[in-house]
C-alpha cells in the first residue's frame, strides 16, 4: 500500500518536484502567469498496469487540479497547486483502496486508518501530503532560467514548446528520479500545456 500511496502521491504532485528548487536568471517569453488543469483520471490511465490495477481511474473521471505558476522577469517562480482539488482527488483514491484493504484484512476501516496512525481519511491523507520534509506541498517558489525551448531547475530540465498564450511541457527530466520514474511520470502527465492569464 505505501508503493501505491507513493507513486500517487508522486503524481499529484510531479510539478512540485519538477519546480521544487533553481538555477538564475530569467527569459523574456515566458515572464507572465500560466495555468493549467491536470486531469487525474487521464493520469492514472496512463500511470501503467501496476497503479491502475489498485485504483479505478474512473472514479478520478472529471477530477481535475489547477497548478498555477508564475515566473518573474527576476529569474523566480511561484507555483501553487489548488489544495481542495488535491485533497478530493487524494480522497476519491483512499477510500475505495482502504475499503479494499479492510475487506481483505478482515478489518474496519477504522482499524486499517489506526494502524496508519490516522483518525480519518483526511488525516491520512493531509500526513502523507504534509511528510514531505517540511515543504508545502501546494506552494513553491525558487529560481529560473529558461533559454531555447529548456526550462532549467536546480534539479530539473524541462523541455517546453512556447507558442504566444500556451506553454507546453514535452518532456521533464528530474535528477533525484531514475530514468524508469522520469519515464512514467512523462507517460502520465505530459504534453502539460499551460495558457497565459
């Protein structure tokens, strides 16, 4: 359950990872507010056979979560994920696995949340969210820099395709993931096409 628990917790919030730290400086074309929708039934769709096997992705249908970044002709950034739709996507995932996994140990889902050291679903989940060494989960800010169609971090490249009002994200290559992790996180998450506003 934890593996699965992470790989979600990995996609809902791969931008956080991808735009977690930095580099300097800044690119004029793509100073401005962008937004975008990920939708997590499309992404668990495409997660592959190990994750959709745990979870129904069609109780992801229409659950989508709003990331908004901004970058700053200073060469900074601020990225902030909508935390409602995180906690509902994170919810419609929990409760069918846990009903799963107390049905199979023959246990309450009371029980099942007390051997995760949690009161209800919604602490589990806000532990699992918050557990990422003291960072905010829904909120990042760092550095830039962005020249040739290549988004820098300090822990990742991104290559964009950037078109007037749309930014598009092709490809992500983090260096604290392997290659097979960069792989399936790119499989279910991109093109991830922003617009201006």
């Amino acid at each position: 359950m934890k593996k699965v628990l992470s790989l979600t917790i990995a996609a809902v919030i791969l931008l956080a990872a991808a735009l977690s730290f930095a580099s300097c400086g800044a690119g004029e074309g793509i100073v401005g507010k962008w937004k975008t929708s990920i939708d997590f039934g499309e992404v668990m769709n495409a997660s592959g056979e190990d994750v959709s096997a745990m979870f129904d992705a069609s109780s992801l249908e229409g659950k989508t979560v709003d990331l908004v970044v901004e970058f700053k002709d200073n060469g900074k950034y601020v990225a902030d994920f909508d935390q409602d739709q995180i906690k509902e996507v994170m919810t419609s995932l929990m409760e069918p696995l846990l009903e799963s996994l107390a049905g199979s140990a023959g246990m309450s889902i009371d029980d099942v949340l007390k051997a995760q050291g949690a009161s209800s679903i919604e602490e589990l989940i806000d532990a699992q969210l918050n557990s990422s060494e003291g960072e905010d989960p829904y909120h990042h800010e760092g550095d830039y820099t962005y020249e040739d169609g290549k988004l820098t971090l300090e822990k990742s490249e991104i290559k964009v395709e950037l078109s007037g009002d749309t930014l598009k994200f092709v490809e992500v290559n983090n260096s604290e993931s392997d290659a097979e992790e960069n792989a399936m996180l790119s499989e279910a998450l991109l093109p991830l096409v922003f617009t201006r506003g």
